[in-house]
C-alpha cells in the first residue's frame, strides 16, 4: 500500500487518537502539512467515506469512520509501517522479539491472539537494563499461558528482559470502552508485534464508547 507522503502524515495524527474529533487548522498544525493541502484530502477522506465531517458553530471537525473497512486496512498498514520502523531503529533487539513472538504464538497453539509492546522500549528507550513489557491477548483465559510464556522467555534470556502481562480478548475490549488507565497508556506507546488486523478489530468495538 502506498500513502502519500503528506497524506500519511495526516493519518498517523489520528492513528494517535482515532477517536477524537480534530478541527481542520489543528489537523495541519499537528501534521506539519499546509492547510490546503489537509482541506483536499480531508474532502477525499469524506468523499471516500473513511472519514466523518461535523460542523460546531463557524468550525469544521473530523473524526475516522471506524466501521469503514478501509480505513482498517489503512491503520493496519500504518501499524505494520511503525512496526517496521522500529525493528529498523532498534536491530540489537528486533530479531529475539521476532523469535519471542513467533515462539509464544506457536507454543500456545494459536490462542494467542494478539501481541503488543508498550512502556519505555516501545518509545524508543532501551537500554541493557530495560524491562521489555509486553501485553498477551489470548481469545480466553487459559491457566498454562504463564508457563508456556516462560518457556519461551528461556531462549531470548538473559539478553532480554521481558515482562509479559496477559488478558483476554473480552477484557481488552472492556478495558478500552471503560478507558482504564492501563489501556490509556498502552495506546500511547505501541508497537503491534502480532495481528495488527484484530488489534483495530478490537478497537472498534471497545472504541464504541468514544462516539
């Protein structure tokens, strides 16, 4: 998938907070992009029907069309891009959280369903000392997790510290629609590690509440 460079930068504000409802002049302002250039795309975004458009009194506003197909796969590209980015900022740990991931994914026969890093190494902070957080969604709860989970942490030690924190499919979405403050940060500093498809499947749904 190829985004435009502008238009990219455009989407990644509100791959930040797809929630919220941002007037045109902070869109351009927080994108970097001129106000011209955001006014035409977001008329195509509209037109397109991955976007949603409001007026408040002399002020025009928009917010991502969640329920838009589309869109989804747009965020998912952007997703995997970010991803990307950071294994190509980060080389000294990329390959042992691949190995990480496809290990626990195999190891729990698929009932992982989605995993994400979050904290300081996610923000581009790591150092030799760092714990490495990293939240496991499994489609339900499933007390041999936690030993499978250290099973696979044996062949990425001691390089690596890894804190592994679990939940299930039906909380992460409670977590997200009661915007608990777990949830809160974790949005803020994430790396979609596995299945960034059900991860906006998930955010749709828990995102609900947002409306």
């Amino acid at each position: 998938m190829l985004i435009p460079h502008k238009r990219k930068k455009i989407l990644e504000i509100f791959l930040k907070d797809p929630f919220k409802k941002i007037h045109l002049r902070e869109i351009a302002r927080l994108s970097g992009v001129s106000l011209t250039n955001v006014d035409n795309s977001m008329r195509l975004f509209v037109k397109n029907g991955i976007f949603e458009k409001r007026r408040i009194s002399n002020m025009t506003f928009f917010k991502p069309n969640l329920e838009n197909e589309t869109l989804l796969k747009i965020f998912e590209y952007l997703e995997f891009d970010k991803k990307k980015q950071f294994y190509d900022k980060n080389k000294n740990i990329a390959r042992l959280l691949q190995k990480y991931t496809q290990d626990i994914v195999e190891l729990s026969n698929k009932k992982i369903q989605l995993v994400i890093l979050f904290g300081s190494v996610a923000r581009g902070e790591w150092t030799k000392d760092s714990d490495i957080d990293i939240l496991i969604v499994t489609s339900e709860k499933d007390d041999n997790i936690t030993a499978m989970l250290n099973k696979a942490k044996i062949n990425v030690s001691p390089l690596l510290e890894i804190r592994p924190v679990t939940t299930t499919t039906e909380k992460f979405i409670e977590g997200f629609r009661k915007k608990a403050e777990f949830y809160e940060q974790l949005w803020k500093d994430r790396i979609i590690l596995y299945n960034d498809f059900l991860f906006w499947q998930l955010i749709k749904e828990g995102g609900k509440s947002y409306a």
